[in-house]
C-alpha cells in the first residue's frame, strides 16, 4: 500500500468556475509515501494560455480574478493579459505533465496503468482541481476506457488537505479553512502566495506533517477488534 508515490498538485485559473475555466499555470511535487519526504527534483511547473486566448490573442477579461492575479503579482491588469499570450498552448502544458506523472508510476515502468499512477492530494482539490483534471483528461483523451475517468491518478484515494485541516481543528478557533489562513495559523510565510509552485510546496509539508502525526498515533492505538464487547 506504499507503493504509490503521492502528487500534491495546484492549478491557477483564469476564472473561479472548475467547469469553464482554463488553467494558466499548473505545478506539482511528488511525496515519497514510505519516508514521508519530498523527492528530490520532483518539482514540476508549468504555464500555459487559456483556451480563449488560442481562439482570439487580443481577448480582454474583465472579472475579479484579473484583478486578484495583477494583485498578487504586483503589477497591471495589461501585464497579466501580456504574459498570459505568451504561454504555450494548454495542449502543450498538458502534455508536459502527462510525462511528469508517467516517471512517478510505481512497480514496472513499462506496464504502466491507472492502478500504478500516483495519489492525488493537494488543498481542496475535490471541488477545484480535480474538476479541471477530470475534464481536460476527458478533452485529451486521458481516460480509463473501462471507467471512463481520467487516468492520471490512483482512482481509489484522493488526498485532500483541506479535508485533514477539517477533521483536526472543525472545534478549533480557526477563522476559516482557506490556505492563507492555514498557513498563519501554522506559521508559514504567505510570500510568494498564490503561484502554484510555491502552494504545492507548502501543501507537501503540511500534508507530510498530518500523515506523520498520523503514522505516529496509529501505533500507539488498538485498532483491531476495539469493537468487541462494547456495551
């Protein structure tokens, strides 16, 4: 059962909606499930144009989420419009973390399959990003023809750190289960917030503390037949 290597991942978007919107930006880093550390050079980051932008180049937005990008990065709405015609196409994104994922199967390389994939995990990824990967798998035909889901990740278990932060602090006074907040009330820098590379790093180190502190308390509990005789 650790086998599977662990892909915390992060999409950024042009738009808030997982239906519609188009990645700009997508990184992962891969986990190794026995030491509970991050690999070493498994850092992946890519970016990419959003679909609108393909069709027609000079494609103005005009949402809140522009003027949350221009924000975080510190410069115009312009220059989030500049940079974003300048991106590989999200075919050509896509692609590139197809071939990120395929070095991290487990068991034979060469028989390579859904069940051999790594564990997706990240921080809210069942209502976002696992949306967005479910729907360009179907796009790029990236999918388990038996199932029809995507076949980027182990289908069975789905990592969600925001999950983890609910189970430990839901009668804590934590003000809200945003990753900002986490990262205050954890203590992490929140410099450099909101780029993908920098969340799935800071994601990997708490999702690697949780599932220390679990191994950790699971040894010292009596699980097995803890049922037996309860009255």
């Amino acid at each position: 059962m650790l086998t599977k290597k662990i892909c915390v991942f992060d999409f950024e978007t042009d738009g808030s909606d997982p239906e519609i919107c188009s990645p700009v930006q997508l990184s992962a880093i891969m986990v190794d499930p026995i030491k509970l550390e991050i690999i070493k050079d498994s850092e992946f980051n890519v970016f990419c144009k959003p679909e609108v932008m393909e069709t027609n180049s000079e494609y103005i937005y005009d949402t809140d989420i522009i003027d949350f990008h221009a924000r975080v990065k510190g410069c115009s709405k312009e220059d989030i419009y500049k940079q974003w015609r300048q991106y590989p196409s999200q075919q050509i994104a896509w692609n590139s973390f197809i071939s990120y994922l395929d070095k991290y199967h487990c068991g034979n390389r060469k028989k390579k399959s859904i069940f051999s994939a790594p564990i997706a995990a990240g921080y809210n990824i069942h209502r976002f990003d696992l949306k967005i990967i479910n729907r360009l798998s179907h796009k790029y035909k990236n999918t388990e023809a038996k199932e029809n889901i995507s076949s980027l990740f182990y289908p069975r278990d789905v990592l969600d750190i925001m999950n983890l932060v609910f189970y430990w602090f839901e009668s804590s006074d934590l003000k809200s289960y945003s990753l900002d907040t986490i990262r205050d009330y954890l203590g992490i820098s929140k410099e450099g917030a909101h780029d993908a590379l920098k969340d799935v790093q800071d994601c990997a180190q708490i999702l690697i503390r949780f599932l220390r502190l679990h191994r950790r308390l699971s040894e010292k509990i009596n699980f097995k037949g803890s049922f037996i005789n309860e009255s």
